[in-house]
C-alpha cells in the first residue's frame, strides 16, 4: 500500500470540496445576479417594444386619418395659403354693395402661423339678398373670412345700412 493514500485522498476530497464550494460562491455572487439583471432587462425591453408597435399603430392611423381630413377639406386649407389684401377684399365686396367702408380693428397673431384680420363693415344696399348673397358669395372668395355676429340692418331712407364685423384668416409667409 502506498503511504499516505488514504491521507492524500481524503486531503484531495477536501480541495476538490472547497474548490466546488468557492466556485458556487462565485456563481452566487456574480453569475445570478447577472441573469436577475438580464431578465429584468428583457422584460423592460420587451414592455418597451409592445409600446412602440402601439404607438406606431396609432400614428398610421392618426397619419391616415390627417390625410383624410387634408383630402376633405383641401378648398379650406388652400383658402388659408392665400395671402389677403384688403384692396382685393374692396373688390369683391362692391360687385354686391353700393358703399363699402371697412374699418381695421386690429391684426392679431394668435400662433406662429396664422395671421387674423379683423374688420367692422359698414355698408350700403337698397336690398338684403344682396347681403345674403355676398355672405353666400364667401366661399368663393379665395381667402377664408367669416362674418361675426352681431349684424345690424337699419333702414335709411331707401336704402339698408348694414354693420357687422368680418375675420378674415391668412397664413404667415416666411
């Protein structure tokens, strides 16, 4: 029998006992956590994605929707590329009246891009469908206006004085 065998198999046992214990302790330490952090990480990734194929449906579809509304209404939208002149307006509005007389209010700014005249229309007509025709007559014009209420109509003498105040929208060019 060899000298010691027993002695150094049990000493080898030992080692081999420690070194398996040591390499555990080290897959405890460093190796589970890691893969907590990966699936923790991959949970997060995979939440993130399912909001982006979310999001990304809703966007096709308000993409869509916009290119809808765009086609609908493509007169109005191209009523607001006009740039507005009062002479212009002046024009147009004594094919129906006999007196025009447009007072500026003021010009205001409410965004970036969008410009609002306002006016107050005094005007003279011996007839109100010639009124009701220049309010009808508005949507050909080639600018966006809009008639404010209150509209006042008083007769004098033979003729109608009618007062109202008018927006006209423009787009700010650049």
């Amino acid at each position: 029998m060899i000298k010691g065998g027993v002695d150094t198999t049990i000493k080898f046992l030992i080692y081999l006992l420690i070194f398996l214990i040591v390499v555990l302790g080290f897959v405890f330490l460093f190796v589970i956590p890691g893969i907590k952090a990966y699936q923790s990480t991959k949970t997060e990734y995979n939440f993130n994605t399912q909001q982006y194929d979310t999001l990304q449906i809703k966007q096709k579809e308000l993409i869509a929707k916009l290119a809808l509304v765009k086609n609908e209404n493509k007169d109005i939208i191209d009523k607001f590329s006009n740039k507005f002149d009062i002479n212009e307006f002046e024009i147009f509005s004594k094919k129906y009246f006999d007196d025009v007389k447009l007072t500026k209010i003021n010009s205001d700014t409410n965004s970036s891009a969008l410009k609002i005249y306002q006016f107050s229309a005094a005007i003279k007509s011996k007839d109100p469908k010639q009124f009701y025709s220049f309010v009808k007559e508005l949507d050909t014009y080639k600018g966006l206006a809009k008639i404010n209420f209150p509209i006042k109509i008083i007769s004098h003498n033979d003729s109608l004085k009618i007062n109202f105040h008018l927006s006209i929208y423009s787009m700010i060019t650049k």
